[in-house]
C-alpha cells in the first residue's frame, strides 16, 4: 500500500512539473512564433499585395478592438495618404482552414486584392488559390458592396477546376473581412487621419 501512495505522489509531481514547463514554453515561445509567422507568411503576402506603397505595410500595423475581437489592419499609404487596408480572414477549406489577407481600397470601395497565408488543400487543385496568382487576381476591382461568389452561385468568380469548395472558402473569407472591414471602418477612419507617409 505504501508503494502505491509513493507511486501516485511521483506521477502526480512528475505531472505538475511536465504541465508547468509547458504552459511556460508556450507564453515564453508565442511571442516568438508570432514574429516567424510574420516574417515568413504573413509579411511577404502582405508586401505582394500592397506593393508601391510608400510605407512599409508589414512594419505598420493597427490593432483595433480587444481580446477575442481584436482585428489586425495592415495598411499601405498611397499618394501620400493610407488608402488601402488588409484585413486577416479565415475560410473553411476542402482540407482544413484557409487563412487569407484580404485588401481593400477605402477610396474605391474595392478590392485590392487577396493572399492566401495557410491551407491544407489538395496540390495542384485547391492549392491553386495560393499558387496561382491568375486565380487571386481576379478579386481585384470587385466591389465591396456586393457579396463576393463563385459563378456557380451567381457570382463573378470562376472557381479552381476540381476546388470548388477551395473556392468558396475563399470567397467566404474575403466577405467575412469586407463586414469586419464594415464594422470597424469607423475607428478605422479615425485612426488612419492622422497617418501620412
């Protein structure tokens, strides 16, 4: 009996130790993978898409909100001015989530264009929304007032042959930035007014 209760004991400090070195790994090692991530996904996607801006989009970020519903604004100065927003969305894919930058034009009311970050998708099918930049293109120019779809659900965009769901997941996750884009364009506004590069 003696041996069962120094068992237990061990296991259960064993366990206490393994869980604490953890959950101190992940708060000391997140801010770290937030830079990787930066420097290695999220940042090249967002020089591509606001390429010509005269600031440096990557290195001027907005954080609007807090918590859960805090958004990251990226924003790319034009003619002096910040003109273009790039708001981060996520879409349900074929093989799992598909994170997506989705830029928009506040003069135009347009979109600027798209980047795909992260997906899990088939190669050389729903992986073509992030290798082909022919497919991406063609969100540039579509309004933001009207809903963004595939042709096959009445929309403009023709989807990846064989990656229909890609597609629409894709076309989910630039609608969910354009009404995020919506819902903070007030504080938006405020905060670019005094930005000029």
């Amino acid at each position: 009996m003696g041996e069962m209760i120094k068992m237990v004991l061990v296991l259960t400090v064993l366990s206490i130790i393994s869980g604490g070195s953890l959950s101190y790994l992940e708060k000391n090692l997140k801010p770290i993978q937030e830079k990787q991530i930066m420097q290695l996904v999220k940042g090249p996607a967002v020089r591509q898409i606001l390429q010509g801006a005269s600031n440096k989009p990557v290195d001027d970020v907005l954080t609007l909100g807090e918590g859960k519903n805090a958004s990251k604004v990226f924003y790319g100065v034009y003619e002096g001015k910040p003109k273009v927003v790039v708001m981060e969305s996520e879409g349900k894919g074929y093989g799992g989530p598909i994170g997506l930058l989705v830029a928009i034009d506040m003069e135009k009311q347009a979109l600027h264009g798209i980047g795909v970050t992260t997906h899990t998708e088939t190669g050389g099918l729903g992986a073509e929304a992030k290798d082909n930049p022919e497919w991406a293109a063609q969100f540039t120019g579509k309004s933001i007032n009207k809903k963004i779809q595939v042709t096959g659900d009445g929309g403009e965009i023709s989807a990846i042959g064989g990656a229909t769901i890609t597609s629409r997941a894709v076309c989910d996750a630039t609608n969910k930035a354009v009404a995020t884009y919506q819902e903070i364009k007030p504080q938006l506004t405020e905060k670019l007014q005094g930005v000029a590069k």
